[in-house]
C-alpha cells in the first residue's frame, strides 16, 4: 500500500496548474515535496538557504543542487510571487 499524499504533494504532482512558492513553504512542507520528487530531503534546506538567505532570484544560480533538481524546481516552484 503506498503512502498517501498530502494535499500539497498532489497538487505540485500536477506541473504547471500548482506551483510551490520557496519564499513562503515552510521546512517540513518542502522536505515531503523534494522526497516526492525523488531527491534526499535535506535538499529542502539547501534550497531554502539559498532563496531566504543567499538572496537567489533563480534556480540556476544554486550551483551545490544537482540539474535534475534544478530542472523541477523550474517547473515545479517558483521564487516569489
């Protein structure tokens, strides 16, 4: 039986109608999100220093995240509103 979803991992599952905001999801809420997308979860902190602290504006610029990540996050996330 496979675990059940959060309201929030299905709707980022969808692409393009939901997309998560970095500067507004908490720690929690994006370590389940990154493990659902198939990366470690302390990934999730990675990103969050990188956005709130190291003033990201893009997901490019977070050069200690493999592409792949990278690549979801474009489609999945946004920085900002």
């Amino acid at each position: 039986k496979e675990p059940k979803q959060t309201q929030l991992e299905q709707l980022s599952n969808n692409g393009e109608s939901f997309k998560v905001n970095i500067h507004t999801v908490d720690l929690g809420e994006l370590e389940t999100l990154v493990k659902a997308w198939g990366f470690p979860k302390y990934r999730a902190g990675q990103i969050i220093k990188w956005v709130r602290d190291q003033g990201a504006a893009t997901f490019d610029e977070m050069a200690n995240l493999p592409i792949p990540l990278r690549e979801v996050l474009k489609e999945r996330a946004t920085i900002g509103s």
